[in-house]
C-alpha cells in the first residue's frame, strides 16, 4: 500500500482549527474547510512508488486494471470512483442539491451543446456523473437535510411573526405537499432582492429574540445576512449528528453542513446546483428542475456491526462503501484484502496498516488485491475508516 499526502482546500467556510486538531499540528490561522483523498483531478493526493511523488490520479491512469481491479474498471471505467474528504465547517456551507446520473448527463451535454466554458462561474455541470454523498461525524456534527413536513415548516415560519413571511405560511397550509413545497421555495428563490433582504433582516431579529429551535438560523443569518436561503433553510430539517453517526444525501435532496467535523465520501463529481447562502450562481430554473419536493426523515445512519468487527454505513450506491474499525492494542489483526480500490485513513489513535503507521489524518492508498492488514499498535484504541467500492 501507498502512503498518501493529501492537499487541504481553505475555503472560507472552513475551520481554522478542527483539522490542525485532528493532524497534532499548530493551526496557520486560515480556515482549513476539506483534505482530499483520492485521484479526483482537482487536488489528486500523491504517493511515493519507487519514484519521485507522484499524483495518485496518473498512477491509476498508468495501469488502471492493476490499481483499481478488472470488476472495478468494467463497472465504473478506468478511474477511482469516489473521493474520500475530512470536512471542517466552521460556519455553514452553501444550501445545495445534487443531479441524478440521468439529469447530470444531459445536463453536461447541454451545457458543452451551447459552449459554455467549464470554468465559467454560471456552468451548472462540470461533468456527467452524479454525486451522492455520506457524511459521517467525527465531533458533533450540525446540519439540514430534506425538507419538513409543509405544515412543520409553516408552524416554524409562523412562530417567528413577520408579516411578509404570512403568504408562505398560507401556501404551506393551502396546497397538496409537493406543490407548497415547490411553490413557497419558488417564491423565496424568485423575490424582489431588497424585500426579501428585509424579510430576512426581520427574520433573523426574530431568531434571535426567540431561541431554542431558531438558534440555528440566527447563526445562519449571521454569516448570511439578507441571503434568500436563510428562509429556504427553514423549509428544511435540522440534524445535529453524534460522533459515528452519518447522513447520506441522495440525488435532489436539499442540504446544509453548519458546524462540525466529519468524513465525508462522494462519487467522484463536482455538480452542485445550489439554492443560497453563498455568493456564487443560483439557477433557479434548473434547481426547480432538480429538486425532490416531498417532506422526508434525515434518516440518521448508524453503523451495522459484522462478526468481524467491521461496522459499515449502509447506502443504496456501489461507487463507494464507507466502514469503521475501531481496533484494542493487542488485538488479533484483521484482513481487509480486496479485490477492488481502497483508502484507509485513521481517525484516532494509531494503527498499523501494512508496513505503515498511521496516525490521526493519515491514510493509505491499497490498490486491488494488494495485502491489507491493519491493527493497534498500543496506548489506547485506534479507528480506521475504509473506503472501497462495490463492484
């Protein structure tokens, strides 16, 4: 197996402290939002092989049967098909949704139809794939996730009494779920700028007069002020996860991260359509396009344990599969050999991974069929997360 550095991105909304906590290295003071593991071609980690460093990516695209697995490469092409990330929100992502395969396909064929550069800021598609994705916590971990019931959300809206949110509570009462869903976001998404930055104003004030269920969104609007998606935040569940347990986004569910750290596990893509707190492009056409407008749990995952020890987070997609081991000092090692693609990464403590020793942060590229081995290596237990895929 191969050791991986990987690349932090410092996006805005990242922490400046959790993944410096998390590596034992003194925070820089920037916020330190993803690092990525994996050969995605915006920041592919890079090994060591007999060689000078090199990016994970090309050594895949060299011989991508002998590193991913004849079954891996026939199912899902000659490329790794997930991306393996530690996220650290420090304040809330943007309010976004993701295409199924059908509607990421046609529309990235549309958009290189009509010539739209892929770089451009207004471009909805930077490729054909789909993009669901799990989030596991690591601290507790807050969020939104699928919308509230209609008449939940009315009762949410109603409670904070500014007249001009009224009509939207009228649509939540008047109309079947699926039309007061699409219509009340519609008109959020589609409101005259300066009124909806005062009903946002108004809002947040109320927020943060009333507390308890609207402490979110007076944290929201705070990093947001005016943003239409403080009101669309509020059509949507609010999630607070505990360590080990994790969220699964499917295609055209509306969600938030707001706070926390986690591993994070995608298919390997980049359409995000998103609905607002951001200052980047709103479609709103096309979100509409997107979204599933029907009232859903969150559905929290927990980990089910095998006979082997490996806990595993259960999800309806083959291009990744995310596990937990937690391994005592002193323990019988356990075999993780495979014959498709895998990444290690350890979480706590540290562990034994073939000829490696990870620490916390740390992690390991095991190409298919290649010895796995892992274990504790003493002075407390160690957790190793394993991404694979199903092929």
């Amino acid at each position: 197996m191969d050791r991986l550095s990987n690349t932090v991105r410092p996006y805005a909304w990242g922490s400046t402290t959790a993944i410096p906590e998390l590596l034992g290295i003194a925070p820089t003071g920037e916020p330190q939002a993803e690092m990525w593991m994996g050969a995605h071609p915006g920041a592919p980690s890079r090994v060591t092989r007999d060689t000078d460093p090199q990016p994970l990516s090309d050594l895949i695209a060299a011989d991508p049967v002998r590193e991913l697995g004849p079954a891996t490469v026939e199912k899902f092409g000659p490329r790794l098909p997930f991306l393996l990330k530690i996220l650290a929100a420090g304040a809330p992502l943007s309010l976004q949704v993701h295409p199924n395969l059908a509607q990421a396909h046609e529309g990235y064929e549309a958009e290189e139809r009509a010539g739209v550069p892929i770089d451009a800021p207004h471009r909805n598609y930077k490729d054909a794939n789909h993009k669901p994705e799990l989030i596991c916590a690591l601290t507790p971990f807050d969020g939104l996730c699928g919308f509230r019931t209609p008449l939940e959300a009315a009762d949410l809206l109603a409670g904070l009494n500014v007249n001009s949110l009224k009509p939207y509570v009228d649509l939540l009462h008047a109309h079947p779920e699926e039309a007061a869903l699409r219509e009340v976001l519609t008109a959020v998404l589609t409101a005259d700028p300066e009124e909806m930055a005062a009903t946002v104003t108004d809002a947040a004030a109320a927020c943060e007069r009333l507390g308890g269920a609207y402490a979110p969104y007076t944290s929201i609007a705070h990093h947001f002020p005016g943003d239409p998606g403080v009101i669309a935040a509020m059509l949507l569940n609010y999630v607070q996860l505990q360590p080990g347990e994790a969220l699964f986004l499917g295609a055209g569910v509306p969600h938030a991260y707001l706070n926390g750290l986690g591993v994070e596990i995608m298919a390997n893509s980049d359409n995000v359509l998103r609905c607002g707190l951001t200052p980047k492009h709103v479609d709103v056409p096309e979100l509409l396009r997107i979204v599933r407008f029907e009232a859903s749990d969150p559905g929290v995952l927990r980990p089910e344990a095998s006979p082997l020890g490996e806990e595993v987070y259960d999800t309806p997609i083959d291009e990744f599969r995310l596990s937990r081991h937690v391994l005592a000092p002193g323990a019988a090692p356990r075999d993780l050999t495979a014959p498709t693609p895998q990444i290690l990464l350890c979480t706590a403590g540290r562990v034994t991974a073939g000829g490696l020793t990870l620490a916390a942060g740390e992690s390991a590229f095991v190409p298919a069929g290649d010895k796995a081995e892992i274990s504790g290596t003493g002075g407390g237990p160690g957790t190793v997360f394993r991404a694979t895929v199903v092929a």
